[in-house]
C-alpha cells in the first residue's frame, strides 16, 4: 500500500527524526520522492511529492524560508532534509517557516541515502498498484459471473452497486432497468455520475452512479459488459416476437380451432380465458426499429410480437388501465426517436376476442393520433376480422373506375368522394373544403354515380362507398 510520512519515520533502518511541528500532510499517501537542490523547485513538482534536499544552495535564511514556501505552494506532503553534508543540523529559519506552513519537516542522518528513502516509497506504490489491479480483475470477474450465470443485468448492477458502496440505476429513455433506491425515484444530474452505454442502436442506456464513489476503473469494464447484454437482449426480443407473432398471425387470421388457439397462446403467455386488450404501434418511417425496441417499465410482463411491420402489444387488462399504458408506450417510443402511432383494441377475452381487440386497435391507429381509442363495434373492423369477405376486391370494384378516371382527366374524384362522405353528404360543405361551385360538386358526385353504379346520395350505395374507402386506406396501412 502506499506509505506515508508519519510511516516512514516508523522505519528503524532509516532513522529519520522529526524536525518541526506540523503534521497536516503527515498521514496523506507519498506520491513520490522528488531530489532537488534547486532553490525555487515549484516549477518541478506536481503535487503529493516528499521533497528530498541537502540544502547546499540554502546558506541564508531568507533562502530556506523561501524554499519552504515554494514547496508548500507546489503542494508536497513534506521535506526530508540532509544533514551532516551542508548543515549539521535542519536551519531553525526553515523550521519556523515549515511550523507556520504546516508543512512536515524530517531530518534525514547522513548515514541514510537519498535513493533508500525513493526506493520504499516506490515499492509501496508498487505494491499499492498490484493490489488495486488485483482488486480490479476480481471485480472483473464478479461481474461478468454475475452476467454469465444467468443473473442478467439486475445481478450485475447489484455487484457493481456492492462494489462502489452507492446506488445504481440504469435508464433507457423513459424506462428504468434498474433501480437500487427505494422508491425507485429518477436520478438527476446533480448528485448523480452518468455514463452512457453504447450499443450502436436507437436503445442505448444510461448508467446512473450515486455521488460519492471511487471508480477504480470498474465502471468502464461494467459499462462494455451492460452494452453487451443489450446488445444480447435485442436479438432475444427480435426472436421472442417474431414466434409470438407468428402465433398471433394465426389467431388473427382464424386459422386454428379455439382449444388449439388457446394452447399455442398459452405457450407464449397469453392466457385467453381473462380479458387482454391490444396494444398495436405502427411506424411507417420506424417500423424496422419499432419491431426491436424496448418496452417502458410498466409493460414489463406484456407480451409482445410483431405483426407484419407493426409491434404488437398483449396486456391483460379489464380496460380501464389500458389507455394510461398505451400512452406510457407512445411517450416511451417518442423518447427513442421513434415516431409512432398507437391503436388500442378492446378488453375481451378468448381467442376470437383477441382477434377481435387486434382489427380494433388496427383500426383506431389509422385515425393517426399519437394515442387512438377504439371505436366500438366498427363495422369495417368486424369485416377486416374476417378472413372470408374478399375485402380488397370489393373495394377495388367499387374504387378502380374512379382512379382511372382521375389518372386519365385529373378529375379528383377520389378527393370529392371522400369529402362528401366526411362530411356526411353536404354539397355545400364539400364545396367549402375542396374550395369549388357547388354546381360542380354535384356534377362530380353524378360522375361517380355514372362510373361505380353507386349513388352517393343514397344510404345504401353511400354505405359501400364508405366502406370501400376504409378498406383501402386500412389495407394501405396492413398490406395482407
């Protein structure tokens, strides 16, 4: 371990005595010997040095008060000065200003060599750095034991938090992965070290230490080892949805009897005799991150899987929580760079209610909110959950003359159509919106009549208009 002033007058072979009063930097660890003879040697020392002198240029007094002041400026632990050379004895004049300073003063015999005193202070330091290092690989080994054995990033923090004697808390965006703090309070900038973890993807963490620590260089080795367990954790996310997903695809499409659907939904954690309500975030900008990204803390136990390009959220849940989680999922992804929107579904149960919670919350994220509630008992969400009703082909009959026209004339019939059913069949109304003569919306709208066979000013025709329209924009959404 290092040594120190008040240890090295311990040391009987070297007989060093105590020559003045002041022991502030006694007991503080030596840095290193410095010899010198020189009469202002500040410039030479860093700080934390035993500085070593015979004294043969410090004939005056004035000389060695001003050498005591530039060592005590330059910050030195003390002077061990050589007698029987130069002087028979430590100058009363430094010994005063050295008392005033509180700076140490040991009288080094002439019998004692310079080089003996350097020596120990080195082999202490050397001793103290082998220590340290040993102390370092067995922290190293500790954690990634820790990691290895299958006790995941928790148990690691929980060595690391053990080691550093502080508390730990790893963020990622708006979720924490761990938290040692009761209460699991956020951590904030003061008070706090932070160190990011790298991991060369959109989920990249936070490594949140507790003032005061000593970092003995363990918190660089815990950081590469946390990135590569989020390195790791990705890819089991990736393959971990990608089965639930193809279970989900199955159930959504109806292709598995209900005691098959409820096994195989059982094998992936999603018990069907409660109700569980869906979550769906899709992306079209971000869908390939979406499909990897990480969850917030409160959907911790969800599970989840991607469905074509969209992430599929599973909770089970009676409705009621269901909007505060989808919201704590969008600002989770919005905190990640992710640009999303969230649909909910409803809370049901069984097979054919998830299924029936999926097309809801299909359909609500069309509505393009960053949270969208569903719309209950929607007719094209009933009709989509059906794998019988030859959906797109319906709409492609009812739409295809109108896009043909359009891409023919540049009629805008598509935009006049739409408008007319958003605004619930007033000509007036659309006339407002696409800023035109009511005498040609309606010529427009008797155009339409001309080319699908369907009147939109009568309720039936209008309804398969409408319907048509919503299958082509969901269907433009979730390709099949």
């Amino acid at each position: 371990m290092a040594i120190s002033l008040a240890a090295l007058l311990g040391v009987p072979s070297l007989k060093l005595s105590k020559a003045g009063l002041a022991e502030t930097t006694s007991h503080q660890d030596i840095l290193w010997v410095a010899v010198t003879e020189q009469e202002d040697p500040q410039r030479f020392l860093n700080g934390g040095e035993l500085v070593l002198t015979t004294g043969m240029r410090l004939r005056s007094a004035p000389d060695q008060r001003r050498f005591v002041r530039q060592v005590q400026r330059a910050g030195a632990v003390g002077i061990g000065f050589g007698i029987g050379l130069t002087h028979d004895a430590v100058p009363p004049a430094l010994i005063a200003e050295a008392n005033r300073w509180g700076l140490p003063v040991v009288a080094v015999p002439y019998e004692t060599p310079f080089i003996a005193i350097g020596k120990l202070v080195a082999d202490a330091q050397s001793a103290d750095h082998y220590s340290k290092l040993e102390r370092l690989i067995a922290g190293h080994q500790i954690l990634a034991r820790a990691l290895l054995t299958g006790g995941g990033l928790a148990e690691l923090l929980k060595h690391l938090g053990s080691m550093l004697r502080t508390d730990i808390v790893l963020t990622q965006f708006t979720a924490q992965l761990y938290n040692s703090v009761p209460g699991h309070p956020a951590p904030s900038a003061d008070g706090w070290a932070s160190y990011p973890i790298p991991t060369g993807r959109r989920d990249a963490c936070t490594l949140w230490i507790k003032q005061p620590f000593e970092d003995s260089g363990i918190v660089g080795y815990a950081q590469n080892l946390i990135s590569v367990e989020l390195n790791n954790m990705v890819k089991q996310r990736q393959s971990q949805r990608a089965l639930a997903g193809q279970v989900l695809e199955d159930v959504i499409h109806g292709t598995l009897d209900p005691s098959e659907a409820t096994r195989r939904l059982a094998g992936i954690g999603i018990i069907s005799t409660r109700k569980n309500v869906v979550l769906l975030a899709e992306s079209a900008a971000h869908h390939k991150q979406l499909g990897s990204s990480s969850l917030p803390r409160p959907l911790d136990k969800a599970v989840s899987a991607v469905v074509g390009k969209d992430l599929i959220v599973v909770i089970p849940d009676d409705g009621s929580g269901a909007s505060a989680l989808a919201r704590s999922l969008s600002d989770h992804l919005a905190e990640a760079g992710l640009h999303a929107t969230i649909g909910l579904g409803g809370a049901y149960t069984k097979p054919n209610g998830l299924r029936w919670s999926y097309f809801e919350a299909r359909d609500a994220a069309s509505h393009g909110l960053p949270v969208n509630e569903p719309e209950r008992l929607s007719l094209t969400s009933l009709l989509l959950a059906s794998e019988d009703v030859p959906l797109a082909d319906m709409a492609n009959e009812s739409l295809n003359p109108l896009r043909s026209f359009d891409a023919t004339h540049g009629a805008e019939l598509m935009a006049t159509l739409e408008s007319y059913l958003n605004n619930n069949g007033s000509v007036a109304a659309v006339a407002e919106h696409l800023t035109l003569h009511r005498n040609t919306v309606r010529y427009r709208l008797a155009q339409i009549t001309e080319l699908t066979g369907y009147d939109p000013a009568q309720t039936p025709d209008r309804v398969q208009l409408w319907l048509a329209l919503a299958v082509q924009r969901l269907s433009a959404r979730h390709p099949r």
